[in-house]
C-alpha cells in the first residue's frame, strides 16, 4: 500500500512510522515544492496538481477541478454547511460523478477528516462511496496525515472502507494502482494504455 500523507518538515518520522505499519510507500502532499527529501521507502513528492499523482483538495464548487481531469480528489466531504433532513451535503453529485468516470479520477477519503468529525464525515463519506460505486468510479482511502500517530495500518484502512460500502482491498490499493500507471506513462518504451514496445 501506498499511504498519502501531508508533512511538514516531518518527513523522517514519517516515514520510520511507515516502515513500523508495513506500508510500502509514502505520497508527501505538499502546499509548495518541498526543499528536501526523504529517503527509506519509497516516496513521491507531489505539490498539489503536479507529479507522479495529480491530487486535488475540494474546494467548494468543485466542477473545474473534476473539468482539469486529476488523478484523485479528496476533502468532498468537508463542506461547512450543515445537513438537511432529508439528505446529507457530502460534496458530490451526478454531475461531478459522470466528470470523474468520463476522466478516471479516483475519489479518495480522507481519514484524518473522519477522526476529527466522525459521525458526520462517516455518514457523508459513505453516501459518497455508495454513489462512486453506482456511478463505477473508483474510490481510494488514505491517512492525510500531518503526524506520524496519524497514519493507519493498510488493514484498518481496508476495514473502514468496508464498513462505508467499498472494497477494502480495492480501496487502499488504489493510490499505488495510480502511481504504477503514471510511473509507467513516463517510460520510454510506453506508447499507450495497455500497449509498450517491451
């Protein structure tokens, strides 16, 4: 598994903490390129919408991100407005959905949102998990840690993503499925998807 985490200046006690839950590589999230890197696992240093992995945060009014065609969007769940009766404001519609299947954009759940609001981010991360898979859109799940404490076994990942409606399995291999490929992409001998000289 290949966890998404978000350091600042940590970047060594991350990864030791990585390398302690048997996770086989790190995505450092960063604001702005970082200065220096780590080393250990291996790791992807990526600014937001650029590297190996195009990563976007949520915003609001989410329609040009889903339009810019990113490798994975995250933080849907995380709008300040308050749920209705009838249904839950989790930041995803059929507009965005159709955007994301026609794009292959991955939706990722973001953990550290879950452990800091958790009935109201589980209720809303599940609607959202519930219209991915009637939508056939892929969705990932991932630490978002800023702290070494803050990252989660690849096992108790996989289980929360079960108990939100997604295969567990499929849903924590998701973020190394996307950087294989990239990685793959960049290779000389890689002509399309599905198709190389070797």
């Amino acid at each position: 598994m290949i966890d998404i985490v978000l350091p600042h200046g940590n970047e060594k006690d991350l990864v030791r903490m990585a390398k302690s839950l048997g996770i086989s590589g790190l995505v450092f999230l960063y604001e702005k390129a970082p200065e220096k890197e780590a080393h250990g696992i291996p790791t992807y240093p990526v600014v937001f919408g650029k590297g190996v992995v195009r990563i976007q945060r949520s915003v609001g009014n989410d329609r040009k991100i889903f339009e810019a065609k990113p490798d994975m969007v995250f933080g849907l769940e995380g709008s300040g407005k308050k749920d209705a009766l009838h249904h839950r404001r989790s930041g995803l519609d059929q507009v965005l959905l159709k955007l994301a299947r026609a794009n292959h954009t991955i939706l990722a759940l973001d953990f550290s949102a879950l452990r800091k609001e958790p009935f109201l981010m589980l209720g809303r991360m599940a609607q959202n998990v519930r219209f991915a898979r009637k939508f056939g859109v892929e969705v990932a799940i991932a630490s978002f840690a800023s702290e070494p404490y803050g990252m989660r076994a690849p096992a108790e990942l996989a289980s929360v993503a079960r108990v939100m409606g997604a295969d567990g399995r499929r849903a924590i291999g998701a973020v190394a499925g996307r950087v294989e490929d990239n990685l793959a992409r960049k290779e000389p001998s890689h002509i399309m998807d599905g198709l190389s000289t070797q």
